[in-house]
C-alpha cells in the first residue's frame, strides 16, 4: 500500500493547482514553461526507470503485447479527448488519462521504490495543470468556485483508483509485470509527446522556456543520482 500514500502528493497538486486557477490563472508562458519542464521530468522517469526494467526481462513478446496495448489505450483515449465537445466529455477523457496515471505510478513501484518516487514527483507536475486545465473549462459554464475546485478534485482522486487497480499485477510472474511496464512506458511516452509538449507548443514560446523540458530532464538525473 505504500504507492497509495504516494498518490497523496499529485492529488494535492491538483487541489493546489484549482485553488490557484480559480483565484489567479497563470499566464501562458508559465503554463508553457511548467509543461516543458514536467515533459523532461517524466521522459527521465520513463528512460531511466521503467525502460531498463522492461529490457533487463528480456521478453519480447511480453513487451510487444504490452507496448502495443499501451499504444492502443492511448490512441482511444486520444479520439476520445478529440471528440470532446461539451465539459462532460471532457472530465471524462480527463479522467481517463488521471486513471491511467494512477495504474502507471502503481506499475512503476513494481519496478522498485526509487522508480515509483521519481515517477510521483513527474505525475505531481503533469496532473497539477491538469487541474488548471479542468478548472478553466469549468469555470466556462459554472460559476461556483467551490463547486470548481470540487469537481476537480473529485476526478484526482482518479489516480489512487488507477495505483490500487494495479496492485493485483505484483502477484504475477515476472515476465506478465514486464508486460505491463512495457504498458506503462507507452503511456508515459504519449504523455510526453502527445499532451504535454503538443500543448506546450500551442503557447507563446522562447529559448528559456524550450529550456525547461532539459531542465526537467537533468533535474530528475541528478534527482536519481542523489538517491542512489
């Protein structure tokens, strides 16, 4: 159950992140600047944590099954988001994607605690602008803060489901875990390339804020180093 207690710093991320938003929204260049930078942390977490896991087992056909599973999920997940036209859609590929972090985290403290910290301190970052993203599309069409912040709040709590959904998975064989860690390494993946660096984007940009994603990136290197 230790992953559980861990999940308790992203889902008050989100709650600081709401709160925050629905006071004083942060400007684009911020939003910009903090996506690139949780984009590097977790790309590291991802490489240097769950990869060397899902080679060190040397089954291809557990992380070919695996990968493409993962890929498949997110490719739905990604026509799901597409096709958002209304809020409700929205919180429910939102939420999807927070589920999905949920069983990645969980999946990552099955390839050690030291993988499953860093990743936590990745997914903090990611599902904090998340909330923001959630609280900006709420505050379109309901006018209570509260009720705001609420709801978002409500959909982090996502991410403890997805880790206790993934706790059955530490009872299996060795090659089946590989499988789902080559699962999670392609969520991780799209999460990088396919959310946060493609919004990124889409705001005002610069060398300083390009610069965050390396930042992130040897931050978490150094991170790991330091932890041994």
């Amino acid at each position: 159950m230790q992953v559980l207690f861990y999940t308790i710093v992203p889902v008050v991320a989100v709650a600081i992140g709401a709160i925050v938003a629905v006071l004083r929204p942060p400007g684009a260049a911020v939003t910009s600047g903090v996506q690139h930078l949780a984009a590097g942390v977790v790309f590291a977490a991802a490489a240097t944590e769950i990869l060397p896991q899902v080679v060190h087992q040397a089954s291809p056909i557990a992380t070919l099954t695996g990968g493409a599973i993962g890929v498949a999920v997110m490719l739905v997940l990604k026509s799901m988001e597409g096709r958002s036209t209304s809020p409700i859609a929205l919180l429910g590929a939102i939420g999807t994607d927070i589920l999905i972090d949920g069983l990645v985290l969980g999946l990552a403290f099955l390839a050690g605690a030291k993988a499953g910290i860093l990743l936590t301190i990745a997914l903090t970052l990611e599902v904090l602008f998340l909330g923001v993203t959630v609280t900006a599309e709420l505050g379109e069409t309901i006018r209570s803060k509260a009720k705001i912040v609420a709801i978002t709040v409500g959909l982090a709590f996502l991410l403890p489901l997805g880790a206790l959904i993934s706790t059955p998975v530490a009872s299996l064989s060795p090659v089946v875990i590989s499988g789902f860690l080559a699962f999670g390494l392609m969520a991780l993946l799209y999460l990088v390339t396919e959310e946060l660096l493609v919004e990124a984007h889409e705001k005002p940009d610069s060398a300083l804020i390009s610069a965050m994603f390396f930042v992130g990136f040897l931050g978490l290197l150094l991170l790991e180093e330091a932890i041994g």
